[in-house]
C-alpha cells in the first residue's frame, strides 16, 4: 500500500504518490459508480480506488462487482470507506456550506457486506484495516469491544486483488 498522507478520499491517494515521487502514476477519476454501469473499460485498469463511496451506494454487492470488472485479472482494488460500524453507532456523514449542512444518506452496510463484495466478484481480500479517528489502528471491532470503548472505528480499508485469468 502507498504510505503517507491519508485522509481515506480520492485526494489522499494522489498525494501519497507525490509524496513517493511517483509522478509516473496516472489517476483516472471514473464516476457514475452506484446507479448505472461504469464505462466500458472493463479489465483495464492496474489499480481502482473507490474512496469513501460505499457507504452511500445501496447496492454494495452490484457495486464491488462494477469496481472488480474494471480491473485487469491480477489488479488490485483499494475500497475505503466511512466504517459501517460508525454509521451502525450513528454516526453520519455531513458537509458543510456556508448557508446549510447537508447529511447524506447511509446504507446500513456491515463490515462482512464489504468482506463479501470484493469476494463474490472474484477477488481475494488481501488485507483489511479496521481505523480509528486519530488514524492509528483500531483493534477489535466486536459490538461488546466498541461499546467499551465508547467510539466506534471510523474507516474501513480494504485491498483486494482480483484472481489472475486462466
Ligand atoms: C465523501 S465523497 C468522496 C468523493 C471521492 N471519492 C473522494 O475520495 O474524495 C462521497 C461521494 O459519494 C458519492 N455518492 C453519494 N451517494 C451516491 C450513490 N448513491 N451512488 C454513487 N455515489 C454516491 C457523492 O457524489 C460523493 O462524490
């Protein structure tokens, strides 16, 4: 995985790659992901980061296959998200602007939908972290954990790799 700065979105990923120097990498930002297919790129690409999306979409199982089919045979997918526990303690995403705060929706996913998405479109969770709100490693997700500590994990990252062909 990149190291350096990380904020668990979009913009993160292209400053841990500056940050390496890997001026080489090509960001391609595909949209769309959730109520219509992606482009017909399928098998194309080395690499697909969906960044804190998941936890909107409905269909998490539809999605992570649309995510897999863009991914050449051996590529890897980085998925990271708000962490479904938190949305389960009630925790909400929100923005900010000047005249109103806006809460989006979220899907009442589990950490075993995001398990499971990835493996039923043919990839293989290669790792899973389950982080907390300063950034450092959470460590037990149980219900009975997360109550004792009175906050929930607030991000879930996910690298899968897609099964190589043939
Ligand atoms: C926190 S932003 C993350 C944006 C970007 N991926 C990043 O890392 O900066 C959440 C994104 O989810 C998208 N979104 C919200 N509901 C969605 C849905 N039902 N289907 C697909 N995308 C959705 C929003 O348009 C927004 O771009």
């Amino acid at each position: 995985m990149l190291k350096g700065p990380f904020s668990g979105g979009w913009s993160g990923f292209r400053e841990a790659a500056d940050a390496e120097k890997l001026a080489s990498v090509q960001f391609e930002c595909v949209a769309a992901l959730g109520d219509a297919p992606l482009p017909d790129v399928s098998g194309s690409f080395d690499l697909l980061i969906c960044a804190l999306a998941l936890c909107h979409v409905p269909d998490i199982t539809g999605a992570g296959a649309e995510c897999a089919r863009i991914v050449r045979p051996g590529g890897h997918l980085v998925l990271t998200d708000f962490h479904p526990a938190a949305v389960a303690f009630g925790w909400r995403t929100a923005f900010d602007t000047p005249g109103a705060t806006y809460i989006l929706p979220n899907m009442p996913h589990t950490r075993a939908d995001y398990l499971d998405a990835p493996t039923q479109a043919g990839c293989q969770v290669r790792e899973m972290r389950d982080i907390a709100l300063g950034g450092e490693p959470y460590g037990d997700v149980s219900e009975a954990a997360i109550r004792e500590k009175g906050m929930p994990p607030f991000c879930l990252v996910i690298l899968a790799q897609r099964e190589a062909a043939g």
